[in-house]
C-alpha cells in the first residue's frame, strides 16, 4: 500500500484515477477514526471535510470535482453532467472528464467501471439489496443508452466489502442468492453470501470477460484495522469512498 489513505486498482489504465479509501491518515476521533469521507454520519462536519481535502489531493483533484448522492439501497442510476450532491441514487455515470464519481461505503461493495472505447465512467453502490436488484447490469444499461457502452470494452473493480467469511445472514436475505454464491455453515446455523463473486457473475452476465474484472482480497471486517465496517462496529463508524475519474 504506497499511499495510506487508499488502495488503487491495477486494472485500470493511465488517464483513469480509481481509488477506494481506507480509514487511514484522517483526523477524526473514535469512533469515526480517523479518515471518514463520509457527508452523513454525525462525526465533526470541519473533520470529515478536512478529511476529504487530503483523500481527493492526494488523487491529485479536489473536493470541487465530486459528484455523489446520499444512497438508498436501490437501483437508481445518476448520469453526472456537474459537481453535485445528489439525493436517493446507488450509482453514478459520467463522460466528462475531471469529474470524480464517488459511491460510498462501510460494508456494501464498491465497483467501479471504466468503457476504454467510449471514454464513459461508472461508480457504484452494490449492498446486497443492490446486488440482487442486479445495480451492475441498470448501470451497464445506462451507460448504453447515453453513451453507446458495449461491456466488452469495460473494465471494472470490484473493491473491498464484507467477504463471503463475514457475511452471516439468516434465510431472509441467503434465499435471493444463486447457490454458487452461499453456503450454509450447520455449526453456526446461519448461511454466508458472497457479495464479490456474485457482482463478477453480474457484471460477466452482462457482458465483461472475467480478465477485465479485478477483485479486491480486503474484507471490510476482517480487515477492520484498515476499513470501516458497519457490522463490525454495530453501526457507529465512518464512510469510505470508491472513486473513479477519467483526466
């Protein structure tokens, strides 16, 4: 990690500034410590924009080029044609360049998506309700109809999130899971979903060779040292970023 204050996807190419934020190098207090992004936690407003001021500078950018939402859980997808905080949308698109997409995150899955043929960007929150409303495949879609997307000329990164070995969850939510992608543990009597490889499968149903996608090995909870976890700290922590910008 050359950078504390995030990791950077290889997948993509030079021109693409991708990163997904750790809770590294910030200076907000537990139990926001110390990097919280996030706008909507009830951490010290001067701290998460400080905060936000050293993330987006050390991608070289700043926080004036940001385009993001308070997320819902849904499907919604924002085609951002300007720097705004929107309200109620889980993934943003964009073809203009300098513009940062940001999806934020304390457990959901960060994917980020990158058209090298039509120059158009992706930045998407895929909690397991995005995830089986297939958030990946709206976007795709989206990213269609605006800008002509084919997703075999996209590249993506599926970041760190709650991992398969973390993710516990009772029949509720494990029944709108493919079997590939649980397992029921009889000790514990409860099933874990695998968030990751199911967004691949999504992405790949669409269209992505399985080549042009990169996982992340991080778990937001067993790596908790170096990444806000919602379940972990039982709802009181910070946020982190995934963004995506094209030079």
């Amino acid at each position: 990690m050359k950078n504390e204050l995030f990791i950077r996807p290889s997948i993509f190419p030079k021109g693409v500034v991708a990163a997904q934020s750790t809770r590294l190098g910030g200076i907000s207090q537990a139990p926001y410590s110390t990097l919280n992004l996030g706008l909507y936690t009830d951490d010290n407003a001067n701290d998460v924009s400080e905060n936000r001021k050293r993330f987006f500078e050390a991608l070289g950018g700043t926080t004036n080029q940001v385009c993001g939402a308070y997320q819902v859980h849904g499907t919604k997808v924002a085609v951002c044609e300007q720097v705004e905080e929107l309200n109620g949308f889980d993934a943003f698109i964009t073809n203009k360049k300098g513009l940062f997409l940001a999806a934020t995150i304390a457990d959901c899955t960060p994917i980020l998506i990158y058209d090298k043929e039509k120059e158009a960007i992706a930045a998407i929150h895929a909690g397991w309700k995005g995830t089986i409303g297939n958030i990946v495949g709206i976007c795709l879609d989206k990213m269609n109809e605006q800008y002509g997307t084919k997703p075999i000329n996209c590249l993506a990164y599926i970041g760190a999130c709650i991992a398969e070995c973390d993710f516990e969850v009772d029949a509720d939510v494990a029944d709108h899971f493919a079997e590939a992608y649980k397992r029921w543990d009889e000790g514990k009597g409860k099933y874990f979903v695998n968030l990751k490889g199911t967004n691949k499968a999504l992405l790949m149903n669409k269209g992505l060779r399985a080549e042009h996608i990169e996982v992340s090995p991080y778990s937001t909870v067993s790596d908790n040292h170096l990444f806000f976890s919602h379940r972990k700290e039982k709802g009181k922590t910070g946020r982190a970023l995934a963004v995506i910008s094209m030079l």
